[in-house]
C-alpha cells in the first residue's frame, strides 16, 4: 500500500502563537518595553528595537526544536495542591529540596527560568556582549508576558478540564489582535527590582488569581450566546478558519472589566524593569559604543525534532488518532501564527481508490474523534503532505 498521507490543516486562527500571548502580543510587549528604559539603555535598544520585537516570539518556536524548553512557558500551580501559590518555593535549590527535577519539569519551571534568563542577561552586559543581550532581553521579554497570562498558571491551560476548549488562544491572541491598539501603554519608567524572584512570583501569583474570572466569564457568555453566534468563519492564509466572533470577544472583554489590558500593562513594565535590573547588576556598563550592524544580528534557525515531546497545549491533543501529537506539532509549526487544529486526514490507498478522509470534531474537547469527510469537501485548502 502506498503510504501517503495528505493532511489538510483546517485552523481556527484565534490570533497569534500557540503559547504564551499570541506573536501579536508578545511583539507589543517587547516593543513598549523599550520606550520605559533610560536614555543610557534606550540607545542601544531603540537601535535595535525591531530585533528586540521580532524575536519575541523566538521561545514560543524553540519549543519545538529545543529539548527542555517547552516547559519554561508556563507553570501549573494548581498540580501542587490548594495553597501551592504561596508555599511553593520561590528559589529553584529550594524547589529542588523538596520535589524531583524532572515532576518541576513536568509542572513547568517558567516563574525560576525568568530569574535564570535574567542572570544570563547580567552575565551579557558585564560582557558588552551585544548579540547576547539582544538574544536574551528578547528572551526574558517572552518568558515574563508568559507568566503574565492566568492560562499559564494551570493545568487547566485550555480550558479542556471545564469545556471550555480554545479559551486560551481566546484570551492570549484574540482579544489582543482585536483591541490592543486601543490599550493604554504608558505604564511609567523601568525600576530596579531588589528581588527579581519573589517580583517574578508575585506576577504569577497576579496572573493565577485571575484566572477563576476568565473561566467564569468565559462560561456565563456561551450559556448567553447562540453557537452561530459565539464563533465566526473566516480566511486567514489561504486557510478556513474559525475564531471567536467579534460580538463574543467584546462581551467578554467587558465583562473582564480590561484585564487582559491590564495584564499587558503589568508585562511591558515589567520586562522594562527587568531588562534596567539585569543592566544595573551588571555595574551600567555604557551601551553607547555596543553596536551591531544589521548583517551580523544574530539569527537563530530553528528545526523541528520529532523526538521532542510537545505538550498538547492548545488545541492538540490527538488521543484515538494514529498520528502522534509530536508529528502534529511539528506540522503546525509552519502555521505558528495560528491555533488549534482541526486536522483532516486522508488516506490515498491507491490512486485508483478514492480517498479515505476523515476529520477532527472541533475543539469541543480535547479528545478527538474522527468523523469521515463528506466528499465535496476535498476541495479543502492547505494540504501538507507527508
Ligand atoms: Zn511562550
């Protein structure tokens, strides 16, 4: 039997990346983040303040050819029991003393991997390292928008344990590509942090607490709005897509009372402050003769590795289906400005034979279910082949 597979990737484009603040988000931040630092920093970074915005979402795509960095995007506070977000310890050796390396791995390690970043970055300024400060203020800027996000904060990361599947690219993606020009970014100046790691806790601690809003507003609006009304169809990238409608993701915003702005707010500030931190530790070295010409920035190819286990975070979790989650994941790596999947799945058994397709349901679970394709629909757009 010939072994050809035609997958056609049907998304449901909710805004940006697939983890932490959609691309959209994530660049917004980076880039406001420049505009809070001194004049001593700014003129470096204002320099290369396109590098700093464009490789923001750097991480969210090593995730998939790095092997342990899936898990610095996030941490699921509630797997360590009810008073976890206060009596989990904020130092990593302390961590350490008390759970296994590879269960804080599993649970994620994003609030102690900030630290870890942001001492790099000192390490880099001490150096005048200039393609290492830019790699890593890029970095940190990713990594602390994450921990700014209540859906980063749970192993309810989706929605997927209340049904509420595709909330997180809701509120990450959506409601920023819709309304984030209108929010207010002024949000001060940069400040020294004395103590980064209880700062970088304290946001998580902030981002966790919001959470129980964005699942019960979430569910009070669907109780509200009709299914045809909730979701709306669109062509993103030559691709059917289906995202939360404009009317829905108004409602819900309102009903937030602007905290998905608020949430943003905190994180340009607090990348600016931790970029001002890292700089300060590092004695202010003078950035003005730090210079990087254009054609020496650094760059960072990125190959997706099979091997790698991604977790299935928004939108991929693939239990009955014979492809492994792995494979889907490097699939859509192509597609990372976009969320969960609807996959359809062919099977030419031989060209004489008609197509075997079958598709997902839709992220009404994350458990999905094949159904076969009616044939009319194999006009589908986007087919990878494999
Ligand atoms: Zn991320």
């Amino acid at each position: 039997m010939r072994k050809l597979f035609l997958l056609s990737l049907a998304i449901f484009v909710f805004g940006a990346d697939l983890y932490g603040w959609g691309f959209f988000a994530h660049r917004k931040i980076n880039r406001q983040a420049v505009y809070l630092l001194p004049p001593e920093m700014m003129v470096f970074y204002k320099k290369n303040i396109d590098f700093i915005t464009e490789n923001a979402v750097n991480p969210d795509r090593r995730r998939y050819a790095v092997k342990g960095e899936a898990e610095k995007h996030f941490i699921d506070i509630d797997s360590y029991g009810d008073s976890a977000l206060y009596t989990l310890p904020r130092y990593w050796n302390q961590a350490l003393e008390i759970y296994t390396e590879a269960e804080l791995r599993e649970k994620g390690i994003g609030p102690w991997n900030v630290y870890h970043v942001k001492l790099q970055l000192t390490q880099a300024f001490l150096r005048k390292d200039a393609k290492a400060i830019l790699r890593l203020s890029a970095d940190l800027g990713h990594y602390i928008g994450d921990m700014h996000v209540p859906l980063h904060t749970t192993k309810n990361y989706n929605g997927q344990l209340t049904g509420q599947y595709g909330v997180h690219p809701f509120w990450e993606s959506r409601i920023p590509e819709l309304l984030a020009d209108e929010y207010d970014f002024f949000v001060g100046k940069a400040e020294y942090h004395d103590k980064p790691q209880l700062s970088v806790w304290e946001a998580v601690k902030g981002a966790h607490l919001a959470l129980d809003s964005v699942l019960r507003f979430e569910k009070i609006l669907t109780e509200r709005f009709p299914q045809d009304k909730k979701y709306t169809f669109d062509e993103r990238g030559g691709l059917n897509t289906q995202m939360y409608s404009r009317d829905f993701t108004l409602a819900y915003h309102s009903m937030l009372s602007g905290q998905v702005e608020r949430q943003m707010r905190r994180s340009v500030k607090m990348v600016a402050d931790f970029w001002y931190t890292a700089w300060i530790d590092a004695g202010q070295p003078d950035l003005s003769g730090v210079l990087l010409p254009e054609d020496e920035m650094p760059k960072e190819d990125l190959v997706p590795d099979k091997e790698i286990k991604v977790r299935e975070h928004e939108g991929l979790a693939f239990n009955d289906f014979s492809l492994s989650p792995t494979l889907l994941s490097s699939l859509v790596v192509p597609y990372a400005n976009s969320f969960a999947v609807e996959l359809r799945y062919c099977r030419m058994a031989s060209p004489r034979r008609k197509n075997v397709c079958r598709k997902t349901s839709s992220f009404s679970s994350n458990k999905v279910t094949l159904k076969p394709l009616k044939s009319e629909q194999k006009e589908l757009m986007g087919t990878t082949q494999i």
